[in-house]
C-alpha cells in the first residue's frame, strides 16, 4: 500500500487525507493543532453568536472517522530531494510515497502586532478579542478599529472578507445593545479599493454599506505600525482605538524559507495545473501554500483549497490506477464565492469568475442560512451527512 503524508490540519489538509485515504492508501496527517478549527465561522466568536468549542473539531476523531492516522506536531522543514519532513518532536519522517504539503502560509504582520487581534492567524486569538471587546461593552462606550492587510509580492494572499464580516457583525450587536451610538467603529486598509477583487458592484455596495452604517473609513494608507492606543499611518495620521482587530495578508511559511521547493517572489510553493509541485513528481502543494496562477482578482479562499485537494487527491489516484479519466484541473474552480454575513441584518452572496461578478443581498435570511451552512458543514465532517453535488465544503 502506497504511504502519503499530508501536512497540515486545515481545510486543504483534512480533506486530502480523508480522500486519499478512501482511496486505499496509507494516510498520515500532521498538523501542528489537535483540532481542525473552522475560520469562516470565527467572525461570530468575538461577539458571542458562537462558543469557539463549537468551531473546533478533534482531529483525533476526524483521523478514526476518515481512516487517516494523525501526528500533533510542528513542521520545521521540508527537503523534497531528500524526501524528509522534519518535525520539532518527532524528527525527520521519510517514510512515505507521495507528499502534500497544505501548511497554509505565515502572516505579514506590521509592527505592534502584539498591539491587535487577528480572527484569521491563532485561533484563540479570537477568544481574546471577545474579551476585549466585551470590557467595553461594560464601560459603555469605546473605539474600535477593524482591517487588513496586503502582500504586495502576492495579493492573492490577502483576507479582506472576514474583516467586513467581523466588522458589520459587531455594529449589529452594539445595535442589539443599544449602545451603537456610544462607540467610534473605522475600517482601516492600505490599498485603494480593498475589495476591489470581488467585481465592482460588490465593492460599491460594500462601502456604501459602511457609509450608512456611520463606520469611518481609512483606506489608501499604509501602515506604519500598531500602538496601545490606535493604529499609526505611514503620512503620521494615528487612528485612535481601544481595540485593533487586524487580519493580515498570507506569505510563504517559515518552514519553507530554506527548502528546495521552488518558489515565488513570496514564498509560496510553485505548482503546475494539477497541483502538483514543480520539477517533483511525488510532491504536491495545495491551498494557501500554493502559487496560484490565474486572473488578477483570484484569491486563497476556503473552497478553492478544498477543490485543490480534491483536484490532488484524484490525480494522485490516477497515477496510481485508482482512477480513470485525464489529470483534473485546479484552474477549473478559480472563482470567488462569499456569503458575506452581517449579522442579525442578512448577508449577500457575492460571486466571480470570469465570465461574472455577481453581488446578491439577502436580508435577514443570508445570515441564517450561513450559520445552517455551518452546522450542515461539520456534519459532513463527521459523516453523519452526505455532500451534497456542487457545494464545497
């Protein structure tokens, strides 16, 4: 039986492993978390529409449903040539066929980070955030600043969905509170038009939004680094805040900055139409740590990464007579989808491809059918629940 070992325990990770290991191959995951956490779900950990238990899932009893054997560890290193993966525990692995590497990538953190929280890099951070934020709501009042950031080396890296969602989901709790009028809420980012990548309609509407909803806006900017108090700008302009809530862009992980995976200007590993790693034949780099190529607007977006491992996992299949057919195609599934939620309020669902750019609002009941996508996506998980056609997960 062929031996393939995935590193990393996110949403590219488990579900290589579990498809390959349906396949009949000899699975093992490392993931440096005992748990698989759902990001798209943590924008409601910070104002109390979730428990942060209820986005976590142990990746012990994911391996036993799934039939993939699973290592808690930290990846120092990759050496393809040598086909060795070091862990900081275990130390150098070599025992396996094929590798798929779905480590995800480090963030561009601005100076001050230990200034902000991030709902998109350590998971309880998010937890910590929540309590920030709720010492406010004690007192009554405050200022809080919510935004992203950019990787000029690679702007498909960039995370700018979660910060609007994070953002309209706290002004409709203050709202819920009535206490909306006692605080300062401002978006903050370095670009022109963030969010210009979801098509022009969907951006218009998504700062009108904000305009409506009386949330400052500070965009054009760089940043110049994080204080206590606020958020410092490269011309000297500070805006002030009690709370920073920041999500920074994606670049390539450390424990690749020495391996002799080839790689783009930002770190990320270069990969072919079928994901698989160039010039190796046995090595295969699928979501974030992925260079995606494709259309400007393209972006790292979670069903773009579970298509990659799919994509991965057949073709990985196919070579080994599991399958039949020609090597699939990652590019085929290049789009951006996004039910951006805004709390009580509804959501819209924005799409893009490149044919179209779609902006639909859904009131009230785009908020609800995010969280049913939510619990409908964990029973999938844990196969209690089938996938349905055409919907990723």
């Amino acid at each position: 039986m062929k031996k393939v070992m995935v590193v990393g325990g996110g949403i590219a990770g488990v579900e290589a492993a579990s498809l390959l290991s349906e396949y009949g191959f000899d699975v093992t995951l490392v993931s440096s978390r005992d748990y698989y956490y759902i990001y798209p779900l943590a924008i409601w950990v910070p104002v109390e529409r979730i428990k942060f238990s209820d986005i976590k899932m142990d990746l012990n009893h994911l391996a036993l449903t799934h039939g993939f054997k699973f290592i808690k560890d930290e990846v120092l290193s990759i050496k393809a040539k040598e086909k060795e993966v070091l862990l900081k525990e275990s130390g150098a692995l070599k025992d396996f066929d094929y590798l798929v590497i779905a480590i995800g990538g480090s963030k561009v953190n601005p100076k001050g980070m230990e200034y902000a929280y991030s709902i998109c890099s350590e998971p309880t951070q998010a937890l910590e955030l929540r309590d920030a934020i709720q010492k406010l709501v004690l007192k009554g009042s405050g200022k809080i600043a919510i935004g992203f950031g950019g990787n000029p080396k690679d702007p498909s890296g960039v995370r700018g969905g979660p910060a609007f969602e994070l953002l309209l989901n706290l002004d409709d709790y203050l709202r819920k509170l009535n206490l909306r009028e006692h605080f300062d809420l401002t978006f903050f980012a370095p670009m022109e038009k963030p969010g210009i990548r979801l098509g022009e309609k969907a951006y218009e509407s998504a700062f009108q939004m904000l305009k409506k909803l009386n949330i400052n806006i500070k965009t054009g900017k760089k940043i110049k680094e994080f204080q206590k108090d606020g958020v410092l700008l490269e011309d000297g302009e500070k805006i002030e805040a009690d709370v920073v809530a920041f999500i920074p862009a994606t670049d390539g992980h450390k424990a690749l900055k020495d391996s002799d995976l080839p790689q783009n200007e930002a770190g990320f590993i270069k990969i072919d139409d079928t994901t698989k790693v160039l010039d190796f034949d046995y090595v295969y780099a699928i979501g974030d740590v992925g260079a995606l190529e494709g259309p400007d607007w393209k972006a790292k977006q979670g069903h773009l990464a579970e298509a990659m491992a799919r994509v991965c996992a057949f073709n990985i299949a196919l070579k080994e007579g599991k399958e039949k057919g020609s090597f699939k195609n990652y590019k085929e599934h290049m789009s951006i989808i996004c039910l951006m939620d805004m709390g009580t309020k509804g959501g819209a669902l924005i799409y893009r491809n490149n044919k179209k750019a779609m902006f639909l609002p859904m009131p009230i009941i785009g908020h609800y059918l995010k969280k049913l996508w939510g619990f409908h996506f964990k029973l999938v998980k844990l196969k209690k629940l089938p996938k349905l056609p055409y919907i990723n997960y």
